[in-house]
C-alpha cells in the first residue's frame, strides 16, 4: 500500500508509514583474506519499516558496514555474497551494478562517515548535488540548480545561493555533512543509510547534524539505517536497535527495551562500559575484556563465550539462535542463559562483568597548597596569513591562542575542551614545543621554559611526556615493542642492564607481560597499543602526561579499560594530566578541574562538578546540553541548546564577546544590553571558589 506524496515540489509514491521498506534475511558476506576466507557478515536478518529508524550497533569488525555496504551493492568483487536484500518487492542481490546505479540515490540515499572523502574536491557543492538530481530526474538544468538551493536552505546551509558554488574544502566538517544528508534526501529516497555520521563531528555538529537527519525524514517519510557505536546517538534517534558480535544480531528490540532491559551479556556489557555525562560519584568504568574473535577461523560455540562472564560449557560448544526473550515479543537475543538473567534466583545484570575498585588518591594538602606541576600565563600564538606564491604579503593573522591563563597542581587531571578550531592542539603544542618562540609564558614544575639552554630543556623533557591520539601512528611499525620502550631510556643515557630491567617493569605496569616486548604494533589491538603508548611515557617517571585525545579512536568497551588504566596510574604515581578532548562523558569521568574554550579563549574554568552541574557560560551550557546520553527516555525529556552556524574563523573573530555570533542568550538580549556584548570582550568573572566564566551575563543553568 502506498500513498502520494511531494517532496521540494517533486511527486512521488511512498510506502505507507510502517509498511515494510528494506528487508534483510540470512545475508553473508566474506572476503578472501591471507590467513583464509573472512566471514565478515553471517546470517543477518532485520526488516526496515517506513518512517522509523534502526540503529545497527557494535564494536570495529563486528559487521555493521560490511551490511550496509551489502545492501547498496557496492561490495568488491571478490566478495561472496548470499541471502536477500529487498527494497519492497525488489530483490537487490544480483543485480548488475547499472541497475543498482538506478536505486542508489534514488530510493536508497547515503550518508557517509567522511564527507570530505565522499564529496568530490574538484567540483563545487552544488555542481554534485545538480548532478545526483538530474541523473535520476528528467529537470533542465535550471530546475535541478534552484532544487538544490532549496535542499541546501532545508538542511540548514547558510546563504545557499552564496555557498552552492563552493567547495567542498570551502564547508566546514558540520555543513559537508549537511551537503551530503542533503544529496542523500535530494531524490526522496525511501531509504536512508547513515554510516556514522556524526563520528568525526564536535559534540555541537552533532547536534545540528542529527536535528537535520531528523527534520529530513519528516520531510521524506524515509525509513533511516543508521550505523553507529554511540549509544547516546543510539538512544536519541532509533526507534529499533540490532547489536552486532561477530558478524551476527546478538539482540533486537526496541531501544526502550534494550536499554532498560537487556538481556545479551555483550549487550549489557557495551551499556556498562560507557562513560556518562550523568553520573553521580566518580567510579571505576566497566571494561569487557579481550577482544572479538578472528573472522577468518571463529571457534566453536558462542564468539562471546571467551569474554563473557556467565558463559558455561554450552556456550563453549553450540552456538545460540537469535529467540525472542518472551513468546510473541520483538525483544529477542542469542544467549543460553537469556532466560536467567534479571530473573527471581538468577543472574542479575547489576555487576554482570567486574568493575575493578576506584583507585584510591592518597589523601594530602589542600589544591592550593599542593606545588604548581604546570602554569601557562597569557599564552598567546597568532599566525601571519599570507597571500601570493613568488612575493608573499600578510594579509592578516590567525589567532590560534589569544591570551590563555591556567595551571595544573600535583597529582590532578585538568582537561581543555572546545569544538575544533577552538585553540586546544594550538595550546599544547606550544607547551610540548619547549624551545619554541611564544608570547606569553609556560613554567613547567617551576622553570620557565622560555629562561632554559639547551641542557635545562633536555633535562626537562624526562618530566614531561605526551600520549597521542592514534596509537598506530605514533608508534614506529618497524620497531618491537621492547626497543619502542627502550628509545627514550637510550637518549637518555640509561645503559643496558637498567633498560633491560625497566622494559618488563612498564609492560606489568600498563596490565600487558613482558614477553610482549618482542612484538610488533600490527600484532596488538587499539587499546592494546594504547596502553603501549602510555608505557612509553611512563618510561622515564614524568611528573606530567599530556593526553591528546587518548581514547577517541577506540571502541567504548576497549575505551573503558584504557580509562580505568589512566586512574590507576594517577593514584599509584603521583602524575598530573592535561587532558585535550572533546568527549564530555570522558571528561566527567576522568578530570579534576576542567576549562572549556572558544576561539583561542578560556572562557569558562573551574572544577568538574561545579561546571557541570552548573554551567554558567552559554557556550558551555550548549556543550553540555549536545551530548547525548545512553538513556532513551532522559534523552527525550531533556532540554536541547542548538547552536546556529558554525564556528567562526580564528582569522576573523567577532568584535566584542567572541561568542556572540552563535549566543542563545544573545538573542533574547534587549538592545542596551546586546550592545556590550558587541563592543566589550568579557573578563573571567570568579563565580565561586574554583569556577569563573567569561560572559556578561554569567548565569547557572541545569542542563543535565
């Protein structure tokens, strides 16, 4: 049964809402690989119904875009493939890539993780989304331009019949997404997949870029695939969840249900290990051990078996069917003991998988009578803009970091947030950079970096060490993971005997053993090189870590070991952190003392539960209100602050407060009052003891 609708002017026939649009049975997907066949996908099966949206979830390599993929046919070659994709009556598998060229873009729409990838660089915005229409719609050229004017205003892009001729490296991340949910709805699909999309984005893009996925498919009716490992994504948008292990649903139902109750110990171990923003005490995240099985030679039984807590000789020996956890219900999972859990005398979910004890801080003086281990005063780093390729004039400055002022006592984390662009790398590297030219000053464990030679440098290099973001990167692929650990203890001058002592002593302490020093990086998995990556900075006893986005590449459940792992290390060695990232449920779990910035400026600072209890910056409030929690119904009870537009250029930063342009409260402002904040650049104004903000209007708001 279907009905007519219009789209953007365009007439078309949908299913009707709740009829089944995609259906999905015992799909398999493999891949010939050099240790064997790799069974990426084996046996998947879910129905997609008009108008509501499915969240595919799980860790790297359980399956969830090998599906996707699947179903917009746009495996390689080698790939075997069996099963059935259906787009209404249509069977997709097996159709030649021509007439599958005809149904990707028109009933099935995508939207990819990377849209600076997706998009081509060589064309303007507007020239690829002219284009995606007319390929499937019989429009002149100038019905298909004055389309896409219409699709770029309905997906929120600013002055679209300025931005329609950029470039894609002219958008920023935030509105490239926006261009791509808008070439993915130009045809009125009936389908839309979303394949991560909002992985790469600042927590506020987010927020913008799940508001227009939203309005999209109220405007097209179309069913939304989505493929994602945030929960708190997961919880805002889907109606319907599949979780993913190995290449199979583990568990399916209603988001209400699996968060409430799940009954997939992989399942309530992924719920337990994430960070939330509303957490009460500070405690121990809940990590699942181990990691997922080969795809190439997968062992008998259940994949999970080997990391699950509850699992018994059966699950060692028979692999279990997707049932549902009551007669007639949606809510089905493969589990032996689905049955016993939450159930009167049987496994109770509560403490399912073992959360290590909170690592006790010793107790000691005051946070003002403990010795300054870092001190940044006014550090400020602007860059000449410069135009013309033979005779180079300036013809501007970038100003990265504008005058920037905070300080690190012993044995606390202080973490900087803010979207990208905000000056967070900008300031550590001009920390890490000892030797680097700067106005302002940093004095690290009281020597100010600017008054040292060359040997004070050296010197105090041993007392400050960094952890990157992506462990595989920083670490040299073609050195075992002993002479990885053994390099700064060289340069050092430490001799053999004590490097040799030493490597073991760093593998045990990062929860790794010493006959892994002969490993290479390939053979570990993320977290695994993660902690490889802290081991190397622990090797020379620094009294400060800065930590740059050290767990943002990481799935959550692995994400929560490396975050039990930092704690642990704080309590046990006295070390101070200066922690650089965006995720706030990390950083509510994580940091002592937290300072937000916006444009090169702190703008508000204080200790962690006073700023996020009560945020008194507008900036900070939207922070806080864009992250999603794992929580389906809190999610839709809470009160959302969207901010508009984009973060302005560092080259160009607004007169008067900085924020202004993108302020909610701003434009409720009356004139006389919105007048200071075009004119006058707010001081940090003290709010309590440990918490300032540097608004005009300062005022606490609960936004959690």
């Amino acid at each position: 049964m279907t009905h007519p609708t219009a789209v953007l002017g365009v007439p078309t026939s949908r299913p009707a809402a709740g009829s089944p649009v995609l259906t999905v049975s015992d799909l398999r997907v493999s891949f010939p690989g050099e240790a064997g066949r790799v069974h990426a996908v084996r046996g998947v099966d879910f129905t997609l119904h008009a108008g509501e949206t499915l969240a595919v979830v799980g860790e790297s390599g359980s399956g969830k875009s090998v599906t996707a993929t699947a179903v917009l046919g746009l495996l390689p070659d080698d790939a075997e493939v069996s099963g059935s994709v259906r787009l209404g009556d249509r069977e997709l598998l097996g159709l030649s890539d021509r007439r599958m060229s005809a149904i990707r873009g028109r009933d099935i729409g995508m939207v990819f993780q990377d849209p600076l990838s997706a998009l081509t660089p060589v064309f303007s915005v507007g020239t690829q989304l002219v284009e995606a229409l007319r390929i499937h719609q019989d429009l002149t050229a100038a019905q298909a331009r004055e389309r896409a004017l219409e699709l770029l205003d309905l997906v929120g892009i600013p002055d679209p019949r300025r931005r329609v001729d950029a470039f894609p490296h002219e958008f920023s991340g935030g509105m490239r997404q926006r261009a791509m949910i808008a070439m993915a709805i130009a045809n009125d699909p009936e389908v839309i997949i979303a394949d991560e999309p909002t992985t790469a984005l600042d927590v506020t893009i987010q927020a913008q870029v799940l508001e227009v996925l939203r309005k999209a498919q109220e405007v097209t009716g179309a069913a939304i695939l989505m493929i994602t490992h945030d929960l708190g994504v997961v919880a805002g948008m889907a109606d319907r969840v599949v979780v993913m292990y190995a290449g199979k649903p583990v568990e399916t139902g209603t988001a209400d249900e699996l968060f409430a109750t799940p009954r997939m110990p992989y399942t309530i171990g992924l719920l337990g290990s994430v960070p939330r923003l509303d957490a009460g005490d500070r405690t121990a995240l809940t990590p699942i051990e181990g990691t997922p099985p080969s795809m190439v030679d997968l062992p008998a039984g259940c994949p999970f078996a080997a990391r699950c807590p509850v699992a018994v000789d059966r699950c060692r020996t028979e692999e279990p069917a997707l049932r549902a956890v009551t007669t007639g219900a949606a809510h089905a999972t493969a589990c032996h003991r689905a049955q016993e859990i939450d159930a009167p005398g049987g496994i109770p979910s509560p403490g399912m998988f073992p959360t290590p004890a909170s690592p006790r801080r010793p107790g000691g003086l005051p946070r003002a009578e403990r010795p300054e281990v870092l001190r940044v005063t006014n550090l400020t780093k602007h860059f000449p803009l410069l135009r013309g390729s033979v005779f180079k004039h300036r013809v501007g400055t970038v100003r990265a970091v504008d005058g920037v002022d905070f300080d690190i006592r012993e044995g606390e984390t202080l973490a900087l947030v803010g979207e990208s662009g905000c000056g967070k790398t900008t300031t550590m590297l001009q920390i890490l950079d000892l030797a680097g030219r700067r106005a302002g000053s940093v004095a690290v464990l009281g020597k100010d970096v600017g008054r040292l030679d060359g040997r004070g440098r050296r010197e105090l290099r041993r007392d400050l060490q960094v952890v990157f973001q992506d462990p595989m990167a920083s670490l040299d692929s073609r050195m075992p993971v002993g002479d990885i650990l053994a390099e700064p203890l060289r340069t050092h001058g430490w001799d053999r005997a004590r490097i040799a002592g030493r490597v073991p002593e760093l593998l045990r302490l990062v929860g790794l053993l010493p006959e892994h020093a002969e490993r290479y990086p390939a053979e570990f998995s993320g977290g695994q090189r993660q902690r490889i990556g802290i081991a190397r900075a622990l090797a020379l006893d620094p009294k400060l870590i800065v930590l740059d986005e050290p767990v943002s590449a990481l799935d959550v459940s692995i994400q929560a070991g490396v975050i039990n792992l930092l704690d642990e290390l704080q309590a046990e060695l006295g070390l101070s952190y200066l922690f650089i990232a965006h995720d706030l449920s990390v950083i509510r779990h994580i940091a002592d003392r937290v300072a937000v910035m916006y444009l090169g400026r702190i703008v508000e600072a204080g200790d962690v539960e006073d700023v996020f209890a009560r945020p008194a910056h507008p900036y900070t409030q939207a922070l806080l209100s864009a992250v999603p929690l794992p929580d389906p119904r809190k999610e839709r009870q809470r009160r959302r602050i969207i901010l508009q537009g984009d973060l302005p250029s560092p080259a160009d930063t607004p007169s008067g407060c900085r924020f202004r342009t993108r302020c909610p409260k701003y434009r409720d402002l009356a004139p006389a009052e919105s007048g200071r904040c075009d004119t006058e650049d707010p001081a940090a104004g003290v709010l309590g003891e440990d918490h300032s903000a540097a608004c005009h209007f300062a005022a606490a708001l609960e936004v959690l």
